[in-house]
C-alpha cells in the first residue's frame, strides 16, 4: 500500500534572498559544468552549493564538497536563509510551459512517500540506474541527511479528482512564484489543510506509483535506510528516513509531456542514404522525403501524424538526406530479445537500437559508434547539414501507457526511453533526516542588531558566502552557540 505523508519542509525566505528565481536550480542530472558555474555566480545562496557543490582549490579529496554542501545547508538553517514550515503541508507544484508553440501547464503536489523495496510492493521504476550516480547522491544523503530535490512520481487517476481537490484549496493562497532559464514558470503552494490532506492520503493508499524521473534518488534512499538499519541509527518505523520527498502528478494530467529523444551518431565511416536503403530493406518499407532541414521537418511530421513505434527517420549527413523508415518485419525482435516482454520489444527505441542500429546498421559499417541524445529536431537536422554526427535517427517518445504496461510487468525501459519535460526544480522545498541535531537547528530567524559584536560576525561570515569561513570542526558548536543565544 502507498503511504504518502506530509512534512514540515524548509524553504527559501525570499525577504532574505530576494527573486525566488535567482536561487532555485535544475536537477543535478541535467547540469553541465558551465551553467554549474554561471549558478554560483548568480546568486551567493543559489541551491546549486547544495544539490551539485563543485571542489574549490585547496580540497584534500573530491569528497570535500558533500560536507562543504552540508555545512551551507545548515548555516543557511542557522541564520534562516530557510526557514521550516511551522506545520505539516502538502506543497502543491505547477510549471507553465510552452513547447511546439503551445502552451501545457503541469499540476501535482509533493509529498513524503514511505520507501518500499522496488519490485515489491507498489512502486514500481522504469529505467535502469547507474552505479556513479548512486555512490554520488548517497556520499550527499549521508552529509546533508536531506531529500534535497524530489522524485518524479506518477499515478492513475481517470477522474484527477485527487489534483481538483488541492487545486480547490489553491485558490485562497498565494504561490511562491519562480521562472528558469528556459522560461518554464513554476509556482508552489502550502496546502496545510488536515482533512484535504487526509483525503489525498486515503485516495492514494491503494494506487500504484510509477517513476517518472529520479531513480537513481530512490534507490540511493533506498541504500541510506539500509545504512542505518545496519548501524542501529534507523528509530523506529517513522524515522525520516524510511521516506523520502516525491512528486505526484496524474497519469491523465493534460500538462504531462513525454518529449522524443533523437539519437546522432558520430564514430561511423560516410554513409549515404543509398547505402543505409540497402542495409536494412530487408525488414523495413522505405520512403525518401528529401535533402536539408525542410526534409527533415518533413520526415517527422509523418512520424507524428502515425503514431507508431515501428516508424523512424533517419539523416545521413554524406548527402544530407532524410528517409522515412517503418520496421514491418517485427518477428526478428523476438530472436533479438527474446528474454523480454513483447510490449518492451514493440517500443520504438527497442527496434532502433536492437535491431536497426545494433544488428544491422553497426554489423554493416563498422566503426566505434558515440551517441549524442537531443530532443528538438532542429538540433538533429543542424547536425546532419553540418555534418558533426554521420547519420541521425529521429524516434517517436514512448507513451505514459508504455511506462505503465513496461513497469508494471517489473521490466525496465532502455535508456533514454523517456525525456518528462520540463524537470522539476530543485530548491523549492527540501525534506530534513536530520534527527540527530534537529533539536539545535529548530531555531527562529536571528536578530543581528540584538546579537554581541562577535556572533554578529560569525553570522556575517557563514550566511551567503560561496565558501564557508567556518572551519567544519567548529560548525556544530557554533550551531548550539547561536541556538542557545535565540531560545
């Protein structure tokens, strides 16, 4: 059963930090190292120190920037940088966005979700993980003992009678309001109301979740708990940290996009679309639409006005044209991956990899193939006409009904199946599992003017500066010191 929970969360006090905006950060997964820079340069209290903290000169060893993002996390608690909820809440979240000219808006809440062993009880993950990106989000989990960012969660819910009832609530609060980069607006509401609350609980309990984005945050919450059941630090059955922070959207939500992922290859000898015609003719129908982008626009409008799984476009960037390409030979799948379900085998990033790109395209020319994944299609046509990748493949995204039929039977997706745009942001809200100095870091915002001259300065010196001044050593004396001096 699903046992969902509101909890006290801690968020930005924006008379502090200012434009909600300047401070909230993409997930870890989709930052590269220049926007990591240009966040640090943004806003000194950006949440970027938290959730992808960079080594500084001086360092002893990599691992010094997880206690360096710990130690942000809890002088920006101290000096209330951010502040808790006075009680538990639901935090109803909406992104705004526009994508192929249309505007979606995106609606769910976020909650606590008790941690269930995956594959045994009713969470249920659609993608593989990695072992690096485990080790890296648990070495942060062990120093900051905080969900900093949430999972992305799906559920059924025909009706969304679930989502109406908080947006019901919404309507009298006022959001906390933030727009990225890309011009996606977010807005997050503080729903506190116990019987709306209870009866999203009580809705909930029997439904199945599938994740949408974030496994390798699950399952790294996963492996804390186990860390701490092992050294008998895990207190009792409501610890914090038998949960962990995730977002709940309906599986029926009109907001809720799943964008194509296109593959460019590089690493392979010149073909033309001569050539790959001969290659894979055997087991497809082939159409050429024609040479540059407007072919290549072309090719997917087809794709979309299909619908199937079983239809491609493929560039060659030798003579910069576009085939259209549907797979009708399907029984070939079956001797490819015979160990999997055949809804896995009908996925239209199966085919492409197991059987056009691995068994025929790869076997014919040969070569170290490199992928480079892109979601617009102008990207892939540049690519092609540029002639920086030597065949790009454009490939339908799979369904919510996909990930539901896949997950539900214990299977997983091949990598890059599903791209859920936009991200959820990280920095909104964070879900504390610090039970062991939790009793120091409940403490009201500090008044300067009252505090002597030389607390005056080590609250001066640990609030929004880039690198704490204060030696770890100290921090957690300090940390009684000034909760002491406001109680």
């Amino acid at each position: 059963m699903v046992e969902i929970c509101p909890f006290r969360g801690w968020r930005y006090d924006v008379s502090q930090v200012g434009d909600l905006s300047d401070v909230i950060t993409p997930p870890y997964d989709v930052i590269d190292r220049q926007q990591q820079e240009e966040l640090f340069k943004r806003h000194p209290c950006n949440f970027i120190r938290l959730e992808l903290n960079r080594e500084e000169p001086g360092d002893t060893n990599p691992d010094v920037k997880y206690a360096r993002a710990a130690s942000f996390l809890k002088h920006w608690k101290i000096d209330g940088i951010l502040q808790q909820e006075h009680e538990n809440a639901l935090y109803v979240y909406s992104q705004e966005f526009e994508w192929a000219g249309e505007i979606f808006v995106r609606s769910g809440f976020i909650s606590r979700i008790r941690l269930e062993e995956l594959g045994k009880g009713n969470v249920f993950p659609h993608e593989q993980t990695l072992s690096g990106p485990k080790l890296d989000r648990l070495m942060l989990i062990r120093s900051t003992q905080a969900n900093l960012s949430p999972i992305f969660g799906l559920y059924p819910d025909s009706t969304a009678a679930i989502q109406r009832a908080l947006d019901d609530v919404c309507l009298k609060l006022t959001p906390s309001v933030a727009k990225d980069p890309l011009g996606v607006i977010h807005r997050l509401w503080v729903v506190t109301d116990h019987e709306v609350i209870g009866r999203v609980q009580a809705a909930l309990h029997d439904k199945p979740v599938f994740i949408a984005d974030g496994h390798h945050r699950y399952e790294t919450a996963l492996n804390y708990r186990r860390e701490l059941q092992a050294d008998g630090r895990l207190l009792g059955d409501t610890a914090a940290a038998n949960y962990v922070m995730m977002m709940f959207v309906g599986m029926q939500d009109p907001g809720l996009q799943i964008l194509p992922t296109h593959r460019l290859v590089s690493g392979l000898p010149n073909i033309t679309s001569e050539e790959l015609q001969k290659c894979i003719s055997p087991y497809c129908q082939l159409e050429c639409i024609g040479t540059g982008e407007r072919a290549a626009s072309q090719t997917w409008e087809q794709i979309e006005a299909d619908g199937g799984q079983n239809i491609f476009g493929f560039g060659t960037a030798a003579d910069n044209t576009w085939l259209l390409v549907r797979v009708v030979d399907l029984n070939r799948m079956s001797e490819l991956a015979n160990e999997h379900s055949r809804a896995w085998r009908s996925l239209g990033v199966s085919l492409l990899h197991k059987l056009l790109l691995d068994k025929l395209i790869f076997q014919t020319f040969r070569g170290t193939p490199q992928f480079q994944y892109v979601h617009r299609l102008e990207e892939a046509a540049t690519a092609i006409g540029s002639k920086s990748h030597q065949i790009g493949c454009l490939v339908a995204p799979a369904t919510i009904d996909h990930v539901r039929e896949i997950a539900a039977g214990c299977e997983t997706m091949p990598p890059k199946s599903t791209y859920f745009y936009p991200k959820l942001l990280s920095g909104l809200v964070l879900n504390s599992l610090d039970w062991i100095r939790k009793k120091f870091l409940h403490v009201r915002p500090l008044r300067r003017q009252s505090l002597p001259p030389t607390v005056h300065n080590l609250q001066l010196g640990i609030s929004c500066n880039s690198k704490p001044p204060i030696p770890r050593r100290d921090c957690f004396a300090l940390t009684q010191t000034t909760a002491a001096l406001t109680l």
